[in-house]
C-alpha cells in the first residue's frame, strides 16, 4: 500500500469514525475518543499488512532473481504492454527479444505502482526459449487486487 493510500485510508476511517461519534450512533459502551482511537488502530493495522504483502512480495521476486545462474542484464531487451484488469488482478504482456546470438531464456522482474510511483506489488515471469533474433511474450500478473491506476516497469531482466 502507498504513503498515500496509507494516509488515505487513515484519514477516511478518522472522518467516518467522527462523523459516527457526532451522530450520535456510536454504541453506549464507546466514547467519541473511543471510535477515533479504534479507527487509527484499525486503519494502522491495515497499512501495516499493505507493506508486508510488498515488502514478501519484493523478497520473492529477488529470491527468484537470485536463482538465475549465468543471468547478463537484458533490460533493453523487454518491452511491456499496456496494463489490463485480467479478473481481480493486474496483468501486462511481457515481450522478451532475443538480441544475443543463441536461443535464450529470461527472468523479468515487472514492478507495478501507482500515479505517484509507490511500488503496489512485484512479480517474476519468465519467458523461455527464445530464439536469437525473435521475441516471445509472456504475461505478468499481480500477485493481488490492485486498484487505481496502475503502471508497470520493468525493474530487472535477466538473460541465460
């Protein structure tokens, strides 16, 4: 989850928790102070969750990177399509071609982030067997609903 997503959720649970109190419809056994005191916990623990699930995301990613044996930087060699609601989750095409002079196969990091660039999730795909000289597509998708406009980059690719 984004600082701005955070702070967004932060501040939309503190505005309903204190219109509720200002109503009148909190229940008898919760003060005003109460309500705001649960909602910040509450709005808290899910933001807290948001950056586990990037930061276990952004782990594995560089544990499958980390598997490649031989890998060169082929990041010029990647291009993505253009970002698409597959289901309940982001997918974007992933075009390896092959600029080397023998079939090859890759290992792409593909990062996607908000509008204001805040990593929301990461993931690997890979793309294999490709000949030299030809490309091949792959498909990368999120590992969870995102929302909002979503871009995507490649953050590493890796040619063995």
């Amino acid at each position: 989850m984004s600082v701005h997503g955070i702070r967004g959720a932060v501040a939309g649970l503190l505005v309903a928790a204190v219109l509720l109190a200002a109503a009148g419809c909190s229940d008898n056994d919760t003060s005003p102070s109460d309500a705001v005191s649960k909602a910040a916990s509450a709005a808290s623990s899910v933001a807290s969750r948001g950056g586990d699930v990037v930061a276990s995301a952004t782990a594995k990613a560089q544990e499958q990177l980390d598997r490649v044996k031989g890998g060169v930087n082929a990041k010029g060699d990647i291009r993505l399509g253009d970002v698409a609601k597959g289901g309940d989750r982001i997918t974007v095409p992933v075009t390896a071609t092959n600029s080397s002079d023998s079939k090859a196969s890759y290992a792409v990091q593909v990062n996607f982030r908000d509008s204001g660039g805040n990593l929301l999730d990461t993931v690997v795909v890979s793309v294999d067997d490709v000949d030299k000289g030809k490309s091949k597509e792959a498909t990368a998708r999120s590992n969870r609903t995102l929302t909002g406009d979503v871009k995507a980059d490649v953050g590493r690719a890796l040619r063995h």
